[in-house]
C-alpha cells in the first residue's frame, strides 16, 4: 500500500511503500528504512497522513 507518513523530526509528509497489515497491526511491527535511518510506524490521528514515523536507530 501506498502511504502518506508524517516525519516529526524532519517535518515533511512523504509517500512510501508500506505493509499496511503490518502497519496496522498491533502484533507485528512496521518499520522503514530511509537514508540509513530506521523508523517505527504508527497509526495517525492527523487526516493528512496515515502514519507517523519515530527515529529508532540507525540500519
């Protein structure tokens, strides 16, 4: 699924590839990798985007 994800630490809305099951889910985990940067996905509140991204190392 194509997803819109909000960066709180960059502050930019960008679209990425996701597993949206995965995403969603409270028993799995969906994480990214961007610019050697690992982040955490979780469901949005904001109707801009469908989740937000947290910073949880480095790949």
């Amino acid at each position: 699924m194509r997803a819109k994800i909000w960066f709180p630490e960059r502050q930019i809305l960008e679209e990425y590839d996701v597993n949206e099951e995965a995403a969603s889910s409270i028993d799995e985990v969906e994480t990214i990798e961007i610019d050697g940067a690992i982040y955490l996905l979780n469901a949005s509140d904001d109707p801009e985007a469908d989740f937000v991204a947290t910073r949880k190392g480095v790949a």
